[in-house]
C-alpha cells in the first residue's frame, strides 16, 4: 500500500521530517505515560525517571499525562487531575526531563486519541478485553465500581500509541499484557486494512529492581502511604528515614544484626553507590558494632544528594502549563496529521 499524499498540515508542523509523524521513517519513538493521581516519589525516580533521562537524548520521547485515565479509575478524582498535572509537570522538569528533547502532552488535548480507539475498538472484542491479566487484576482492585471507560482504557492507551507513531513503550511489568493487546491490535489494524502503518510495540522494562516503601513490604506506593516523594521537605525525609525498620534484635550497638530484609539495606543498595563501601558495611552490620543511627544518616545523605538539587529548581504553575499547552498544540498538530493517514486505509 502507497503512503497516502502528505496533508497540507504537514506545512504547520516546523520540522518536515518529524518522527512522529506517520511514515516518517522512524520505528524508534518512544512513548510513556502517567496518570497524575498524585507528586512522583522515588521509586518513580530509579525505576523510570531515570531511564527516561537517557531515553530523551537517544530518541524521540513523548510524554504523555494520562488525565483522561484517570476518570477510569474514579471519577471523583477529575477534581484534583489539573493540580496533579502541574505537579507531575514540575517533577518531570526537576528531575532533568527538558520541553527541549521531550514532547509532554495531556491526554485530554488530542481528541484524535479517542477518535483512534473508536475505530479500534472493533478489532476486538470484550472478551478479549475481559481475559487481559492487567485488566483481571486491575478491575479487583475497583470491585463493583467500574465504569465502561475502565473497560475501553486498553484500546484507548493503544491509540495513545499508535497516534504517535510510536514503537517502544517504556512501562512497568504489571502493564506489560496491556502492550501485548497493543500489539495484537495493531497487527489486526494492518492486516484488516492492508496496509503496514503501524510499527510493532515493544515493551522497554526497567531494569533496576523494584524499590521498596518505607514500610519494607511492599513496593513504594503513593495509595499505600510508603513513599518518600521528590518534592517531601527534607524534614519529611528525615522523619521517613527514621520510621525505617532495620533489625528488630540489633537492640545494642555491639549485637550482631541482620541485612536480609533490613529496610534500611534495601534502599541502601539502591541509592550508595560506593559498593565497596556498602559490602564493607553489610559485614560491619551482621558481625555488630555497626549502629543503626550511622546507617540512616548516611542513607540521608545519599536521598538529600539526589533531592536538594531537583528542588533548589522553581517553575511557576504559568511556566508549566505554557510549556505543557505548547507542547501540547504541537502534538495535536502532529495528531491531526495522522488520523487523517489512519482514516484514508479505513475509508476507501
Ligand atoms: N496506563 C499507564 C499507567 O497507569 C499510563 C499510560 C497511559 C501509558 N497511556 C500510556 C503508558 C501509553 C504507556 C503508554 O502507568
């Protein structure tokens, strides 16, 4: 099938060969996304931020702010979705993400999204929908409440995708069987349409391990209250620190105390780069003389390395949402463009 002739919208978009763009040549573009249900905490930081950082001076990066998802999960929420935007936004710019290599776009602005997975939705079907291992988890978590956009997300998170002519999609592993219904969507969309406008989707997982919360048990979590947050006051920090369990036998200094599932371990191993240092400290602590006040403060030290100088950085809510509008105009541009390359595959 012959690429369609270029739409005069082509002309508004300042960069002819755009890699966003449908045929542009590029199989390479990145995608990820973030509902803003709440401000990043450090977890978001190892396990994505900081591969976006590299992503976004190797690849076309767009990022976009799932705010219509969130409606999914609660619509009570839609109230707090526009201050959870501009929080997201100054996380983002702090972390070192830049409007110069990165698109950011809210969801809400490409209404093409939604035209997308409109005509996506029927190359599926509800079983089929109902069957994803993302969707049978997540709809537990929602019981007796959910709503039909929850069930239209997966088709939806798709259009996300493909309306951007994106490949790789970095995402945690419980999204994965999203992506792979992504996938098979996309091959239904080019076989069904006979056309090969839609790159393959590969997930791009994260490859540091899962950082705990405060609490030790479970992964850090804004909704499980365990989560020290990029923008908590250093005071904060330090009260999160020192709520930290370590050893509960490691009652004197000179008790020998235990690192397998000592919290306070688990972040170290995270955040001390020094691996030496950290081995030495791990037998100091197991053959005891090694106190547990030594061991926070250093795990303090290395969180303030990372955090102080993310917030010594100010954006004013007009600065964000100007860049995230612009940003945002210049993805409905691009949008425009390429729902219309969609369109002509299925109305012939
Ligand atoms: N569902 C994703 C999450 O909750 C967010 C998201 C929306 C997304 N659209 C996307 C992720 C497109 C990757 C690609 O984490």
């Amino acid at each position: 099938m012959n690429q369609p002739a270029v739409v005069s919208i082509l002309s508004l978009i300042s960069n002819a060969i755009n890699p966003f763009l449908l045929y542009s040549g590029s199989k390479e573009v990145v995608l990820t996304g973030d509902r803003p249900t709440g401000p990043l905490h450090l977890g978001h930081f190892v396990g994505s931020l900081q591969k976006r950082l590299q992503l976004q001076d190797s690849h076309p990066l767009l990022i976009l702010i799932a705010d219509t998802q969130v409606l999914n999960n609660d619509l009570s929420k839609s109230s707090s979705t526009l201050q959870n935007t501009l929080h997201l936004m100054r996380d983002y710019l702090r972390a070192g993400l830049s409007p110069q290599k990165c698109l950011f776009v809210r969801q809400s602005s490409i209404p093409q999204i939604f035209e997308l997975a409109n005509y996506l939705s029927n190359l599926t079907t509800l079983a089929q929908v109902m069957r994803n291992p993302t969707i049978k988890s997540e709809s537990q978590m929602y019981n007796n409440s959910l709503n039909m956009g929850f069930l239209n997300y997966p088709i939806s998170q798709t259009a996300d995708i493909l309306l951007f002519n994106s490949s790789l999609v970095p995402v945690g592993q419980d999204q994965v069987p999203i992506l792979e219904f992504a996938n098979d969507l996309a091959i239904k969309f080019n076989y069904h349409f006979k056309t090969n406008i839609f790159n393959p989707i590969t997930p791009v997982l994260s490859t540091t391990a899962k950082l705990v919360g405060i609490d030790g048990k479970n992964k850090m979590s804004k909704s499980l209250n365990n989560s020290i947050n990029l923008s908590d006051s250093m005071s904060e920090v330090k009260m999160k620190i020192n709520k930290m369990y370590t050893d509960s036998n490691h009652l004197r200094l000179s008790d020998p105390g235990q690192v397998q599932g000592n919290t306070v371990f688990d972040f170290l191993d995270v955040f001390l780069e020094d691996k030496n240092q950290l081995q030495e400290l791990k037998e100091h602590y197991t053959r005891g003389g090694l106190g547990d006040r030594y061991l926070k403060d250093l795990l303090y030290k290395q969180i303030e390395k990372i955090l102080i100088p993310m917030q010594e950085k100010n954006y004013s809510d007009d600065y964000l949402l100007n860049v995230l509008n612009e940003n945002s105009t210049q993805a409905l541009k691009i949008a425009q463009h390429n729902i219309e390359i969609i369109k002509s595959f299925i109305f012939k």
